[in-house]
C-alpha cells in the first residue's frame, strides 16, 4: 500500500526544502509529521521524519549551549503576571514603563537608550503586576547579541504589549517574532513543540488614529493622557480575576487575591490554606458526621450577598469570599 502523502504534506515537505534557518526546517518538518498519513505503509516515513525533528531539536540545544552568556539572561517572574513591552527604537517605551509603574528608566529623545531589560511593577486594584521593557527590536534581532535571550523574555511572558507611533513598524515586529518561532493571537496547536503562541494588546503612541486589525489596540499619548484605559485593556487580556478574602465577623481583607477565570471557591481556600479542602469526619455516639468546608459569598456570583456555597462554586470578578471549615 502506498504512502499517497496528500497536498497539505506536500507543502509542507516543500517548506522544509525552502527553509533557510534550523527553526524554520524544524517547524517545517513538525507539520509534515502532523499532515502525513497515518496507516502501516507509512511507518517507515514517519520513523524517519521523527528521526529528523529529533536530531534537529539536538542540533539547536547545542547551539544554544555554544553561546553561553547570550543566553544567560532571564527574569524570574514576580506578581499575578508578566507582561512585556515591545517595540521598535525611540517609540516611548521607557516612558510607559515609567509611568505604569514605579520604575525610572532612563528616557532620552535619541534610540537604543535600553540596552538591558528594564523592569516595574504595575498595581492593578491591588493586584502587582510585573512590567518588563524590551530592548528596541531590529531586523535580524535574533543574529544581535543577547536577542535570542530578550526573544526568550518574550516568549515566557502571560501578555505582550506592542508599543508603536506607526503602523508599519507592527509589521516589522511581527517579523522578528516569526523567525524566533512566536505566533500572536493564535490558538496554540498540541502538534507544534517548537512554535509559542502569545497573547498580544497594541498601544500606539500617537494622536493620530491608527487602525490594526486582528490584535485590540488603544491609540493615545502616552506622555498627555491618562494610562488607565491602558491598564484595564492589560487586565482584560490577562485573563485573571481578582476576588477578595474575609474571616467572619471582619471586613475584606486587602489585598485581593488573583485567580484565573472559571476559578472556583476550592481555588481560593488553596491560596489560603489547602487544609480548608478537607473533609473531616465526626463520630457522634454510634453516628458519623461528615463535616464539609464551605464558604459565604458576596458580590455577583451569587443571589443573595451572603450566599452559602460549596467549594465548586465558580467566583466572579470582585467576589468577596468567607470560608468555613465546617461544623
């Protein structure tokens, strides 16, 4: 029985063919492995295309390790999220870090004034958030020094925040990001193991409207106006909540506590203490009591303020949570 490799395989066999740099083959030869057909007469094509990707992925850790000190660069992430701005030169990227968050960067009207990552923290109703500005972005980025460590940054950061003053200087970033194999706004694929897709928000520095499509932007002055648009825009696309904790008897305490969408009470007593997920069982004469934690809730994810609920149930954006380790 013959392969019979279809169109989509065949493309691809050709972008393995074309490709001029290690990443691209590799990537190339991942969507072969994805496309080719799966019977026994194709064991043999797909045991060698695997063989490939293999001795390929190896070839690109040596390199990696070759390099040393380009790669010795990283930022241990800190707060409910990382978030990078990214840009071509003299776009204001310092400027918005600084008045983001409680950073001094050095600002100068000339480029390349950022040769390092500078980082900030960024409070957001009481949530810290960790801002990091990326050295200006060239063509051929990845060939400069320290470029495949500050694409690295970008590519283990929760939301990447392009900063630019016009439109064709979007076009260039996302050039770049290409060649370090990161794809913006798109859903992740299982087959792809070399390819990281981000999720991405664009401010343009400019008083002018600039359109883009695809990505949400926002287009004002960032040294005029005020940045609070800015901020919400980074919330929402973080896709984080914020709920706030209280013991009985007390007001909310503060600050609140970040969780991921769709979390539920369960989630919240693990932040406070994982012992208050437990069921404990209670003998009473020749009876025995399971005692269950709950909570009491506030806020928009329940009828009535004060709701008792279980630990399954699923909170909503400023909800305000008293948990009960039962009685």
């Amino acid at each position: 029985m013959p392969v019979n490799p279809g169109i989509e395989y065949q493309l691809a066999q050709q972008k393995s063919l074309e490709a001029k740099t290690p990443q691209e083959k590799l990537r190339a030869l991942e969507e072969m492995l994805q496309k080719v057909p799966k019977h026994k007469s194709s064991e043999n094509l797909v045991r060698e295309i695997r063989q490939r990707i293999a001795k390929l992925k190896q070839q690109l850790e040596k390199e990696k390790t070759a390099k040393g000190k380009r790669f010795q660069i990283s930022i241990k992430k800190e707060g409910a999220a990382q978030i990078v701005i990214v840009g071509v030169t003299n776009v204001g990227k310092s400027l918005l870090l600084n008045r983001l968050t409680n950073a001094k960067a050095k600002e100068a009207p000339y480029g390349f004034t950022t040769r390092m990552p500078e980082l900030g923290t960024l409070e957001y109703e009481g949530i810290k958030l960790q801002v990091v500005e990326i050295p200006a972005i060239t063509e051929n980025f990845l060939s400069k020094e320290n470029g495949p460590a500050f694409m690295n940054i970008i590519r283990n950061a929760d939301l990447i925040m392009f900063l630019i003053t016009q439109k064709n200087q979007l076009s260039l970033i996302l050039q770049e990001l290409d060649r370090a194999n990161i794809k913006i706004n798109e859903p992740q694929s299982k087959e792809e193991t070399i390819v990281q897709y981000k999720k991405a928000i664009l401010i343009c520095n400019s008083s002018e409207k600039i359109k883009i499509s695809k990505i949400e932007s926002l287009t004002l002055d960032i040294l005029k106006n005020d940045l609070t648009p800015i901020k919400k825009l980074i919330w929402k696309h973080l896709d984080l909540i914020y709920v706030f904790t209280k013991a009985p008897g007390k007001k909310k305490d503060y600050p609140p506590v970040a969780l991921e969408k769709g979390s539920t009470v369960e989630d919240v007593a693990l932040h406070v203490h994982k012992d208050f997920i437990k069921t404990n069982i209670k003998s009473q004469g020749k009876n025995k009591i399971i005692i269950r934690p709950f909570a009491r809730v506030w806020g928009k994810s329940v009828r009535f303020d004060g709701q008792t609920v279980g630990m399954e149930h699923v909170l909503e954006e400023g909800d305000v949570v008293e948990l009960h380790r039962g009685k």
